[in-house]
C-alpha cells in the first residue's frame, strides 16, 4: 500500500490491513497473507472456505536476494499460479549481479557514468542495495525511485543513495564519478556520457540491447522449472494457471506432477476509440489540471505521475506535452533534465 501511494501520488481508501501470518475473516472465509518473495510487501492469499483452501499465488520470488526471503510454501486443496514466462532461466543471479558491478566499474573506469534502466520497484532497490555492498561509488536514483527506496527504508532496509532532483546529484553527475538508476522510459539519450544498460527479468529474452546496450537478465520472477518445484512442494489437490506461459505450465503439472490443472483464459476488453483533436479550450482546461496536480512548491512531479493524472481526465498525450510546453514556457513550470520532472518555479 506504502509503495503505491509513493509511486501513484494517489491515497488508497476503503482496504483492511491482513498481517503476513495473521488470518482476517470475510464474511465464510478467512484470509491470510504469506511472503510471496518478489518485492517488499508482495503477498500470497490463502482463503480458507468451508469447501477448501484456495491459495492465490502471483509474482512469486523463488530465489533468495540481498533484499527479499523466498516465497513461503502455502499447502492448499486449490493451488491458482501464475506463469509469466515461458522460459529457463540460464543465468545464476550471483553471476549476473557480478556482470553488472563489473560492468558499470570498467564505465567508471573509461570516464563514463553507468546508467542502469530498472523497475522502480524490485530491481532498483536490489541495484543500488548491491553497490552499496560491494563498491563505494554514490548512487544517484531518479526522483520516483527515491520515493519507493524511502519505503524500503521506512521497513528497514538500508539503502545509500543520492535523489537526482538534488544541486549535490547534479554535480554528481557532471563531476562524472557515479552511478545512475533511472526507471523504464526514462530517455538517457539527453546525456552523451552516460553508457546505459537495462536490467529486466525480460531481458532474459534478448542477446542484446535494442542499440547495442547492455541486457542484464537479473531475474526476480521463477522460470517454469522453479514453478514446478514449487507446485510440487505446495502439494495442491489440482490447479489453475494464468498469465504468460500458463497453457505450458499447465501441461507441465499434469504431466510430470500428475495434478489436475489447466489455464484460465479472459478475454482483451475492447479498445477505446480515440479521441478527437482538441481545441484551446481543452488546452486551457488541461494547464488549469495539471497545476492543481503540480502545487506543492519545493517537490519534482515525476512526467509520468503528472501524464497519468491528465489520461485519467481524458487527454491525450499530445495534449499533455503541448500543455507541459506551454506552462514551461510561460514560467509557471520548471523542467528538470536529469530528473525528467518539473516543479513550480521559485517565483
């Protein structure tokens, strides 16, 4: 819940707390959370019915990490699992988390600043967590990482890092002896001397970068053989599979597990017809939005926080740039480069 909020902006209402080990009951049934071991606060959901127990298993993490436990083995009469990729993982985390210091260690080296794109949750905080533990290079993070690395360090974990909305990030950054952690779509190419790499569970998928990048596959989701260990030590009486590679892992189970299970299928919900082209009015209304969003003096507004408020109002996104444009122009707004965010100007 912390984590959302710090990475929505959006307050979360009408939800009961359920402690990990501690059941909850809703109405016939009760409800208890388990470690799934993906990311901070990642929950598996056993309900306990009178006909069963159902466990609802999504975004399991199956390896043990410098910031996350293994999944708990839940045992259960009804066992519904997520697969989310159809593939064996044939790199060792420890082997990767080797390639990646050393990578970014030979950028330092050649004078350039290693630029690591991440998942803003999971990844980044196991990127910075690992230089901290095994170089003294400052790690700057963009501001939306800043607010979900406070949450981590809110629960306990410890995290070095500097937020790059900050005057000593940017100096930092022009001084050139650093590390950079960036979220998906950040664009790096602003800045001719970072070298950038992704780190991505789906990055498993691919040799290579899309321009000649570095891909680190540092895997935090299970591959199929993990899952299948997995079910085999639940013990499920049968099970439903959903997402990726749910038909394969179906199949898996039942053949080599002889359990009864099978994929769950839904349908894509329709596409929405687009929107036709604005006209100054709506311009106007969506710079009067956009500064009711952006009214805390001091604070960067991360471009996708302030993007997703204005798509949830209807606009399109080349309404919202041609906005962000004009209240930059007019000096209403501040554009901040390396963080990719904007703040009301001091005046």
């Amino acid at each position: 819940m912390e984590l959302y909020e710090a990475d929505s902006g959006r307050e979360v209402g009408h939800w009961q707390e359920s402690p990990c080990g501690k059941r909850v009951r809703i109405g016939e049934v009760e409800v208890e959370a388990h470690n799934a071991g993906h990311v901070l606060g990642s929950a598996q959901c056993e309900v306990i019915t009178p006909e069963g127990t159902i466990v609802y298993a999504s975004h399991l993490g199956l390896d043990e990490t410098s910031l996350t436990r293994r999944a708990e083995v839940v045992p259960c009469d009804l066992l519904v699992i997520e697969a989310p990729f159809a593939t064996v993982h044939q790199n060792e985390r420890e082997s990767v988390v080797a390639d990646i210091v050393k990578w970014a260690l030979e950028c330092v080296n050649d004078h350039r600043i290693p630029a690591l794109i991440s998942d803003p949750i999971g990844h980044a905080q196991e990127l910075v967590r690992t230089f901290n533990l095994w170089t003294k290079i400052p790690v700057i993070v963009h501001p939306r990482i800043a607010r979900l690395n406070q949450v981590y360090e809110n629960h306990g974990t410890s995290l070095h890092y500097l937020d790059a909305s900050t005057e000593e990030a940017v100096n930092l950054v022009e001084g050139g002896q650093c590390i950079v952690i960036v979220p998906k779509r950040f664009d790096t190419t602003r800045y001719g001397n970072f070298r950038v790499a992704t780190v991505s569970d789906r990055a498993a998928r691919f040799e290579g970068g899309d321009d000649g990048q570095r891909v680190f596959p540092l895997n935090t989701q299970p591959d199929l053989n993990q899952l299948l260990e997995y079910v085999k030590e639940v013990k499920p009486r049968s099970v439903l599979t959903f997402y990726g590679a749910s038909a394969a892992l179906a199949q898996m189970i039942s053949n080599r597990l002889d359990v009864p299970a099978r994929q769950v299928t839904s349908e894509r919900p329709a596409r929405k017809p687009q929107k036709p082209k604005v006209d100054e009015r709506r311009m106007l209304a969506l710079q009067e939005i956009l500064m009711r969003f952006i009214e805390t003096p001091g604070y960067m507004y991360d471009r996708r926080d302030i993007a997703s408020v204005a798509v949830n109002k209807g606009f399109r996104s080349v309404e919202i740039e041609e906005a962000l444009e004009r209240l930059t122009k007019n000096g209403k707004l501040e554009y901040s480069r390396l963080a990719d965010g904007y703040t009301l100007t001091s005046a």
